[in-house]
C-alpha cells in the first residue's frame, strides 16, 4: 500500500483525535516519523525527543535490557502479523513518572505504527491488592515487623521512582522514633534518625509526630523544619520529605511513614493517594504487632510489678540449670517472701499493697544483676534466678536485697509512710542434676526457716 503525502496528512489528523497513544516509525531506517497528541500527552516526548524507536526504549524503559530480552524478540516474531499480539512494559515518561503500557504495533508499506494503551491504574490496583494481601498474610503469620514493613516501603518506591522510603516506629515512653523500615536509606542516615525526640521543627518525621498531622517539605534546604538537619540531608542526598503521621484505629500515634525524593518536589494528587495507602497498611502491621507484643508481654509478665511471671521464671531456670550442668557452673535460687503483708494490706488498703510491691520490684531491679532473673510467683512472693553464682556471693546478693527493701520508703494513698521488709531463703547447687521444681522447693524450705528465725533475714539450706 503507498502513502501519498495527502494520505500522510489525513491521517495525521485522524491519529490527533485518538485517545490512543500512537506513533509511527520507518521500518527500513528505523527513524521515528510521527507521535500524536496523546503521545505527547502520555509520555510527555516530542517527535525532535525520539530519534528512533529502539534508542527511545532503551532510554525509556526501566530495565534497559527488557528490550534485547522480551521487545526485541517479540518485534520479530510479529513482523509477519497484521498486527502483533499485546506486550505488556514498564516505560518512563519525560518528567521521570512512570508508566505501565500495553503495547503494539502494526506495518503499513514502509510505516511501523505503534500503539500504547497506559494501564497504569490497573496496575497500580492489581499491586495494590497484591501487596495488602501478602501484608495481611504476613500479619497472619505473625512474621516480624521489619519484615512487613519493608514489604510495604518496596512497594511505595516501586510505584513512586526515584523515591525513597522510611517507617520510623513511635516509642511513647521515651517520646522519640524508633528506625521500623528503611531499606535504601543510608545507614549513617537511619542511624542518625533512630531515637531522635519528636518536637516542632525536627525534620518532617519528628515534625509530623509532634503535631499529629502530614507535613510536606519540597525543599529540605530552606525550610525551617529542617534548619538542624540539612547537613545530614545533603549527605544523603535528599531534598525533599513528605511524612505523614500513623495512627491506630483508635487514634494513638503509631509512628511516621514518609517518602524522600532525589530533587525539591511537592507532592501530586496521586502521591497523597500512595501516602494514605502506604500509611493505612503500616497502621494496620504496627498495630498487629503491638497487640502481639502484649498477648506475649501478658502470657510472661506480672501485670502489676512488671518482673516475669512464674511461666517465665521456670522456662528460663530449666534453661539456665542445664547450661550450669553441662559446663559444671554452680547456681543459686532466691525465694524472698514480704514479711507480714496481709497487715500491709489490712492496715493501708490493697492499694498500698499494690504500691509496695511495685517499689520492691523496682528496688530488686535496681540491686540485682544485668544477668540475674526476677519474678513474682506468687502473691507476695518472689523467685530470683542467679546464673553461675557461687555460695558466698548469692548470700551476699540476697543480703543486699534484704538491707535495701529495709531502708526503702514508700508513701500510702494518705501519704503515710509505710516500711517492709522481706525474708529470703537460699538454695544453691554446685555439681549434679536437679530440676527447677527440687532446687525451688530447697530455696522455699530456707526462706521458711528465715520466718522461723523472726523474718527479715536470709537462710541458706546446706545439703
């Protein structure tokens, strides 16, 4: 078939009008001839950007060797067609956007038309749910945190390009952030930012969490939030940060998810739409987790003094007991017991009580070693675990508890003063098996012959 020129200017016009992005090439000369307006629109290239068609891809596509592997071949598999089968490719626009595009061509005479269809939504949508699907099974499956929201920041950065992505986690005792996932930050940079204090005018991360609102800096260089860091930015070649806060379902900070960019930059409609989506689906694996977090903080600690319970006292003993009887290391086990209690009680009130039993964990913890395990096994009583301690130095241990709950001081609901001390009976093993049941019982038998001795003192039982 010959085109005259009068057909090439018909047809021109006729290829303006279609919302289909087409252009056509030389097929002998490879040269690009001709884009319609949608093209133009679509990829934001004019016909002086494009040479040829195979040089265009190959600076367009996202994997530049997508084109000898898949479109290469599929060129000429199809040159004998009509018009070649549907190919799918990932292709970059003019301003560094992207595009998912089902491609085509089709040959008239020398002319090689080719037809883009942007499916770029669909896509978006198709990831989308794929990603909020292997989230949520990854959440099922109780698979760590880190894990999960990495899968989250890949995705964000695989629809945002030349993006970078960060969940910093919120620590509400320590009002700070806490480095959750940022796979291609630097490390001197999420080392820098990890436990940083939120508060106004600390980056857009700390910024964001202080005011409970999405904070957008397009330029890191010149404002104000940022007037600490832009040293740090520099570095690490950042000039833009969008972050926005993370909140449970019931309103509680969680932390912040924010999306840096190479260059100053302001976010689109769209990039709000990833942001929201990005911060819903670490909303939902943050708090998954924490709820895990206190299942377990539940199932192995003292709701009221927070020292390990008697589930995790045993587990950890048997673990220690057979280290110590491989490695023939000696081992101790404290039992201590608050010295007329139920008077504490029946004299201040329950809460009182309550108050000094939180005091006696904290004076415990504080005199006890980093190794050594504490825990409430009973009402007011208490286990504690000494690893490859000696005689002389478990009673020493034991009577440094006793002379520091004596001297400690604590205030009733009326702020009267209140004073408890505590007995405490030694077991200790060298040598030989036992289980944690034998040696705990041979601690209890000691502790109670230190009530027999008139209590508030310490009793080691000799084999």
């Amino acid at each position: 078939m010959k085109i005259s020129p009068k057909d090439d200017i018909r047809l021109e016009d006729v290829l303006n009008t279609t919302p289909v992005a087409v252009g056509w090439s030389s097929v002998s000369s490879g040269r690009m001839e001709y884009v319609n307006k949608a093209f133009r629109d679509l990829f934001g290239y004019t016909l002086e950007d494009i040479p040829d068609m195979e040089s265009w891809y190959l600076r367009a596509l996202s994997q530049p060797q997508y084109y000898q592997e898949v479109i290469e071949p599929w060129i000429k598999e199809c040159q004998g067609s009509d018009v070649a089968h549907a190919l799918k490719a990932m292709l970059h626009c003019k301003d560094h956007s992207l595009k998912q595009v089902s491609m085509t061509f089709s040959s008239v005479g020398d002319k090689r038309l080719w037809y883009f269809n942007d499916v770029t939504d669909y896509w978006v949508a198709e990831k989308r749910l794929r990603t909020r699907s292997e989230m949520l099974e990854m959440v099922a499956k109780s698979s760590a945190l880190k894990d999960i929201l990495n899968v989250i920041v890949k995705q964000i950065q695989q629809e945002s390009p030349f993006s970078l992505c960060s969940v910093l986690l919120f620590d509400k005792a320590n009002q700070c952030l806490k480095l959750g996932a940022a796979p291609d930050l630097p490390d001197f940079y999420n080392n820098a930012i990890d436990g940083i204090k939120i508060g106004a005018n600390v980056g857009s991360c700390g910024t964001a969490a202080h005011l409970r609102e999405r904070v957008i800096v397009d330029n890191i260089h010149t404002h104000r939030y940022w007037k600490n860091f832009t040293q740090l930015a520099c570095e690490a070649d950042v000039a833009a940060c969008w972050s926005d806060p993370i909140m449970s379902s019931k309103g509680d900070l969680l932390g912040t998810f924010a999306i840096y960019k190479r260059f100053p930059s302001s976010p689109t409609k769209k990039d709000f739409e990833l942001i929201n989506f990005a911060s819903n689906l670490a909303s939902i694996a943050i708090e998954n987790s924490r709820a895990q977090e206190e299942l377990e903080r539940r199932a192995y600690f003292d709701h009221l003094t927070g020292l390990a319970n008697r589930r995790q006292f045993f587990e950890q003993c048997e673990n220690v007991l057979n280290q110590s009887t491989e490695a023939h290391l000696p081992l101790a086990i404290v039992m201590m017991d608050v010295d007329h209690f139920k008077q504490v009680n029946d004299e201040y009130g329950h809460k009182a009580g309550d108050l000094a039993l939180q005091k006696l964990a904290e004076t415990s913890m504080s005199i006890l070693r980093k190794e050594d395990l504490i825990a409430r096994i009973g009402g007011e009583e208490f286990a504690i675990l000494l690893p490859f301690t000696g005689k002389k130095e478990a009673l020493q241990i034991a009577d440094r508890l006793r002379l520091g709950i004596e001297q400690c001081i604590l205030f009733g609901p009326d702020n009267e003063k209140i004073h408890i001390t505590v007995s405490l009976g030694v077991a200790f093993k060298q040598g030989g098996h036992c289980s944690a049941d034998e040696l705990l019982n041979k601690a209890d038998k000691a502790l109670y012959r230190s009530k027999a001795l008139g209590r508030n003192c310490v009793y080691l039982l000799e084999d």
